[in-house]
C-alpha cells in the first residue's frame, strides 16, 4: 500500500537544503505529528546525515515495523516542522525531545542512541 504524506511534493520549499537524508518515522511524514525528538548518529553513507527523527509516540512495536518509517531530504522534514531547523547543525551524538505543550526542542543529556 503507497503511504499518503501529509505534504505534496509541490508543496516542499527549500527550507533547510543541503543538510543531506534522515530517517524520519510516517506520524510525522504522514500524519502531520510534529518532531517530538530526534538523535544524530555516525551517518551510515556519504549521503545520510545521521539525523533520526521520531513523533515521540511511538513504540518499539512501530519502530520495528519498517514500513512505519522511510528514508527522506531533511529539507521535508524541516517543511513538515520547521521549529527542527535552528538544530541541524548540532554534532553527531545530539539528542532533542520536546515536551508535551511545548514549542521547542530542548536537549536530552541522558539518552544514547541504539547500537547497531
């Protein structure tokens, strides 16, 4: 079954270019959740970032389910929530959560990202 995202292609502008693919899971790419956390790891190619991004809803259930997720531009993401944008830049090992009722991501000091 094809996913439906929330943006249309035409509907993408180049908000934060440049910066590479993500993974980015479908409550944000198709339901239109806000970025609720993202972590950067050691890219896995030359043409990743290292940037994962999560509503912060799901579970590990979801997140072993491939086709709850997909590989984008991180210029979509940042269309889909733009308030990711002032973090892009962050070094790898980075870690972001918003909390519930808030507007912006804060960092997280006490998360490390999964091992391969």
């Amino acid at each position: 079954m094809a996913k439906k995202f929330r943006l249309k292609a035409e509907d993408i502008k180049p908000l934060a270019t440049g910066h590479g693919g993500c993974i980015a899971s479908d409550m944000i790419t198709c339901q239109g959740r806000p970025v609720g956390f993202m972590y950067r790891e050691k890219p896995d190619h030359d043409l990743d970032s290292g940037w994962r991004f999560m509503a912060g809803l799901e579970d590990q259930d979801y997140m072993d389910d491939a086709d709850n997720h997909g590989i984008y531009d991180v210029n979509t993401i940042a269309n889909c929530d733009p308030t990711i944008i002032p973090l892009l830049d962050s070094p790898e090992g980075s870690v972001f959560e918003r909390t519930p009722g808030a507007r912006d991501l804060r960092p997280v000091t006490d998360w490390e990202p999964p091992e391969d």
